[in-house]
C-alpha cells in the first residue's frame, strides 16, 4: 500500500459526516479498501484511521508482543480493541464519524486529516496547531533524531 502523506482541510457535517479527502481514497479504492478502522491516537488528541488491512497488521503485531495469559497485558490489547469503531465509506466518499469520537477529541466542524504513514489521521485543526513543534524545536529534533552520531 501507498503511504498516506499531506494535509487537508474538511469540514462535518450536522450528523458528523466527512469527505474522505481524494487523494486519500484514491489510494484506498487502488488497494480494494472498503472498510477503515477508527479510534481515538493513544497519545495525541486525534483519531487516527486504519485502513482494515493496515489495523489487522497492527493487532497481529500488538498481539504477538502481548502475552493473552497476562492479565495486564491482555487488557491492554482488549482496550486497544475495544475502543475502535469499523467504517464504511459511502458512494460519495463520505464516512460517519461517531459523536463520542468528535467530542473525544474536540471536533465541531472544521478538521485536518493528516496522511501518516499507513493511517491518516482526523485532527481539530486549532489542537494540531498545538501539538506540533515550533521551527527551532523541531530542527533540534530532526538533529537530534535523524543527524549523524
């Protein structure tokens, strides 16, 4: 599968529609991805779509790392499980993003679907703001991660 990269701006609707942004779909109809996977980012205030092949990757990874006899463990995979939702896109290209998913993560109206690798991720465009980097940080980052040791 093709990575997911850019950002687009989009809007809901009163029943919490969206557009799947083109270019986007595009790449999911090239792969024969009819349904998507939605939950909420562990780490960031975001919700983060999975194309289904690219979510049952994830949980045969999370489940072979996971030990189902640990009780903590197990609970850890069972609630990365059970806080997902399956989403079918609709002819126009449109999904339905559950309420408690806008309000999770302060979605009103206006969003930001961010291509993330294999997942594209759905953002309050003022929290993304937030959570990025300024220049200077993120250039001592990119060092830091990325430079020659």
């Amino acid at each position: 599968m093709e990575r997911f990269i850019g950002n687009i701006d989009a809007k809901t609707d009163v029943k919490g529609r969206v557009f799947v942004p083109a270019i986007f779909r595009k790449i999911l109809q090239t792969v024969g991805e009819t349904h998507l996977v939605l939950r909420k980012d562990v780490f960031q205030d975001c919700l983060v779509l999975y194309p289904a092949s690219v979510w049952n990757n994830e949980l045969c990874e999370l489940r072979m790392k996971l030990n189902k006899w640990d009780e903590e463990e197990q609970q850890v995979f069972r609630q990365f499980s059970l806080e997902a939702e399956i989403l079918e896109m609709d002819t126009n290209g449109r999904i339905l993003i559950p309420k408690k998913y806008l309000q999770l993560v302060k979605i009103a109206n206006d969003v930001r679907f961010v291509g993330l690798d294999y997942t594209i991720e759905i953002w309050n465009k003022e929290v993304l703001e937030k959570a990025t980097f300024n220049p200077a940080t993120f250039k001592e980052n990119v060092k830091k991660y990325l430079g020659s040791k």
